[in-house]
C-alpha cells in the first residue's frame, strides 16, 4: 500500500487507481492509507456539479475541465450520476466524446458506482476526492444527479455546489427546484437555446429573492448552453467569484469545521454501532433483543436505548459516575 | 399525541396525517409515539414499487391499488419519488387521476419529502409504513425512484420488491440494471406495447440466468401495460407468490430478523454519535479535536477512533475490564 502510494503522489495514474479501488471496496488498510493521505490534502479547489437527469451536467464538467486545462490546471472529475458518460451511463455519443480525454495526463476520470459502498456513497466520495487532491489534482469536479438524499449529501463534500437546471423539462425539476436551491452556490440554466431559458433564469431570481439562502452570498444565475461552450466562461468566473468569498473573512474555515463535525459524529456512530452489537454478542444479549422486536415486544428505539445503557454500565461500577455523566 | 392515536387507529384520517407528520418531522415525542403503535404492527403485506424515472411506477402502483381495492383491501401508498403523481410531481394528468382515490376512504396516501428528515429518509419511510399497518391498512404500496443508495435503502422496509422497468429508454437504464435486480423479487416490463418489450423480458431473463439472487425464489419477469390494465392480474399474482414463498419455512422471520438487527444497529449509532459528541464537548475537547482535523493534523477516523477510546475508559477506573471486553 505505501508503494501504491508513493507512486500515486508521483503521478503514477495505475496506482492512484487501484488506491481507489481500495477505498471503494471498503479495503482493511483504508483508515491507514487515508491516514497518511490526509496530510497532503487541503490544496485542492473543490466543484460539485449537480442537478436533475437530462439538463447537461456532464456536458458542462466536460466543458469546464476544457476550461481548467486550458488554465494550466490538472482537473479531476468523481462522477456517481448512473447517468454520466463519466460513470458509464449515458448515450454512446457521450461517452466518445468523453475518449478526448483519454490521452490527456492532467485529467483523471473515475467513476463511483452508486451502490455498495459498506459505509456509504458520500464517505467513498470523500476519500477519492481527498486521494486526487493528494495526488496533485487542483480541481476536482464531483457529478451527482441532485435527486435522493445520499446525493445532496455528497454535495457536503465539495467546497462549491453547481446547480444545473434546464428549460423545457417538465414539472418534476418544479418540485425539485426548492430542494436543489437549498444548496447552491452558483446556478446554471442549461442549454439556453431552447425557449423558455430566459424564464427559467427569471423564475430562479425570483426565488432567489423570496429565500436567501445565505447571508452576504446570492448564488448567481448564469446562462449557459455547454455543448457549445457558451456561458462557460461566466460559469467558472461564478466559482471563482464564490471561492473569493469563501476563502474571506474565515467562511472556508467555518465551513470545513462543520462538515468536520459531521463526518467525526457519523464515524462515531459507526464504530459505536458495531462495537455495541459485538460486545451484546458476546454478553449473549444480542440475539434476545432481536428476537424481542421481531416479535414485536420491543420497539427498536426502546432496543437500542436499553443496549446503550447496558454498554454504559458495563464499564463501571455500581453507582459510579460513568460516561453519561451521571 | 395519546388522543391523535386512539383516533388514528380507529379510522380518522386527519389524525393520522398528523401522526405522520409528527413522525416526518421527527417530533421529540415520535419515540413514545412508535412504541404504542409498534406492537400493533406486524398484519400488513408491504410492497416497494421502484424503478428509473419514467417507467411508469405511479401508474403500475394506481392499477395495483384498484386491483387490491377490487379485493376488499384497504390500500396505503407512501410515495418517496419527487416524480410521483402521489408525491406532487410528475405531469398534471398523472395527478388528475389520483384525485380517483380522493373519495376512497379505503385508500390513504401519503407523500414523503425526499429531503429533510433529521434520522434519514429511510428511518422515516419505515415509520410511516409502521403507522399505516397499525391503522388497519393491509395492503401498504411504498413508491422509490430507484437511482440512489437511499432510495435503494427504503426497500429494505418492504416484504416483496418490485421493479419496473420499460423498453426504449436508453443506456441509462442498461447501467443501472445489474444494481436493480439484486433487490427485485419481482420484475415487471411496463409500456409492453412499446417495440421492444420482449426482448427486454428476455434480457432480464438472460440476467436472472447468469445471476442468481436468491437460493429458493427466481424473481418473475411480468410483462405488463400498467396504463391499459394489461399485466395487471399477474403482477398481483406474482407478489402474491412471493409472500407465499416468504411465508413459508420461516424465511419472512429471517428477512425480518436481519432487517431488525440492522435497525437497531444503525438507531445505535445515531444514540451512540450525539451522546459521544456531547460528552466530548463536556468534557472539553470536541473543539481541540475538530481543530486538530481541519489543521489535518488528525486524520477523522483516528479522531473518532480516539473519541470513542476515551468515552469507553471514562466509565471504569483504570485497568478494569472495560465495555470493550479488556
């Protein structure tokens, strides 16, 4: 594994790809690896491109990584929309168009199935993003499709959330848009040939006014048509602008220290889960308790409760104060 | 919350609504609420109806409806697909002919958010499943879009899993087969009068062949037009088989059994990650240890991991046999 590493920090792509492997499977020496990784990271911007399925996410991150490469900068891409060319979804057409990359050394693509993942999608989407930013990949582009849950909560991963939204898509994106808006820090309007563009951009604004979503940062709305690069320079002028203001007055601090908070407290509980139902196991509480609930004598959170207790005690003697703070 | 139950359980729909909003919103008296009605759990055949976008879910679920309401059944449906008629989206038409149900006091349908629930969309699915069992509603229909690992998590609430899938609607779908089919009991192929149909049966056949899901139970490829009530009688029929074979030699226990330790597994962890945070912060470290990690001086599995080391030690006086079994 540090070999793989090494080489991975060299810019060997091979072993920054079996690197991933390993995360994504969920591989023992995971903690160990993203232990030496996570000093190294921190250098790179981070862009989520999100958005419903049809309105051209995948155009734009390709558009975009043109843009970037075209800056100099080596641009990583973390797909997990089933429907991204990048993922492997997605029209034939797409996919080959996708190949202009293929030679490019300043482009890593990887694709993360959105299934299977033992600790879930947005902790294997975290530590790929962190390995590519490791690996000296300045701009790293996560496509999700902005539907389910698990996707918004990928969004927490990145630093700037793209929403991408298209005219002429019916009334689902209508009951998605308020959702989607909650986290958006720029907004494109897609393919802006088709009619009803400039509503769409008008209906955004106005929702805009009625809820803002963050005190001294208005998500811009910018008109784009991907495919033939239009709006594309203004789209990456957005992030920079909204990377300007995160990087003021300590907001990418603040921010980081939550997301922080978050990703400490659901490994807590992870770990936490499985140590419990061991230590039940070998107290022979555990098959018991289920047997309890499947019989519908105890609820499960009145399960749960009393194996926390159980846990709790175990450790102390009668009376003592204990974790709880009693 | 004593006084909304009772009348629940007794038939008046506006309590209910409100018992499952309390619920939606995770109410601090949702935990008491669930151990009233959890012992009367347990009667109902629950279904997940999931699918990619478009394969026409709602329609199959509103001709399932009408065929268990044929039978004398009383139907719920909980609808967790931002597309879903049900759920507000989808097309004007779509939701004129739900208003077929507004009138039926045999028919209670209710639609999820598939954002904002503080516990997660899938704790809160099963809930509301729960609240409709014990008010006497036998058949339960729960509608997914099945794109991501949280949608793909809410059929864990159900018995039988059925997904739809249509001819003609691209790559997309080829990509998310292989996904979809690990949880299928049931396989239907909707819009049957669309080219194609058949071949797609035979794919999904060709798929059932390499891949065997499930030791006992080969999950049925119906082929069906859910809009013109074709099919219809035999995607009935094949939950039905399925509920027969789960019935018996004691394979619905085991189902319900394995969900049932996951449940509590993860309603652990959730118990197990507020606690430790807030001990944390009594005991004044949780900002040093954030602090550590947004330095990346700390890597954040080894701060949980250290976390949950000192909480464990916190409760026993030094060289005691701890809660990890020492």
């Amino acid at each position: 594994m540090n070999t793989l590493l090494d080489a991975a920090l060299q810019g060997d792509r091979l072993s920054l790809s079996r690197l991933i492997s390993m995360v994504e499977n969920g591989h023992p020496e995971t903690g160990e690896l993203m232990g030496r990784v996570f000093p190294r990271t921190g250098k790179a911007r981070t862009i989520g491109i999100t958005g419903p399925p049809g309105v051209g996410k995948s155009t734009l991150a390709g558009a975009m990584t043109a843009g970037y490469r075209a800056a100099g900068l080596k641009v990583g891409i973390v797909a997990v929309d089933p429907s991204s060319p990048f993922s492997g979804g997605a029209m034939l057409g797409d996919r080959l168009r996708m190949q202009r990359w293929a030679t490019d050394e300043g482009v890593f693509i990887r694709s993360l199935a959105t299934r299977g993942h033992p600790g879930g999608l947005s902790p294997a989407a975290r530590d790929v993003t962190r390995l590519l930013d490791a690996a000296g990949f300045e701009v790293i582009l996560v496509e999700t499709v902005g539907a389910g849950q698990s996707e918004v909560e990928i969004m927490e991963v990145v630093q700037t959330v793209v929403v991408v939204m298209a005219p002429g898509l019916g009334d689902d994106i209508q009951a998605q848009k308020a959702g989607i808006l909650e986290i958006a820090d720029v907004l494109v309007v897609n393919k802006s040939d088709r009619p009803d563009a400039g509503n769409l951009a008008r209906q955004l604004e106005a929702m805009l006014d009625l809820a803002p979503a963050q005190p001294s940062w208005r998500p811009p709305v910018v008109v784009a048509a991907a495919q033939e690069g239009k709006g594309l320079e203004e789209v990456i002028k957005a992030c920079g602008d909204h990377w300007n203001w995160l990087s003021a007055g300590g907001r990418l601090q603040a921010r980081l220290s939550r997301r922080i908070e978050s990703e400490i407290a659901s490994l807590i509980g992870r770990i936490a889960a499985a140590e419990l139902v061991d230590f039940a196991k070998r107290a022979g509480d555990w098959e018991a308790v289920v047997r309890a609930v499947t019989e519908r004598r105890t609820e499960p959170r009145v399960a749960a409760d009393q194996l926390w207790e159980q846990f709790c005690c175990a450790g102390r003697g009668n009376g003592s104060p204990g974790p709880r703070g009693g």
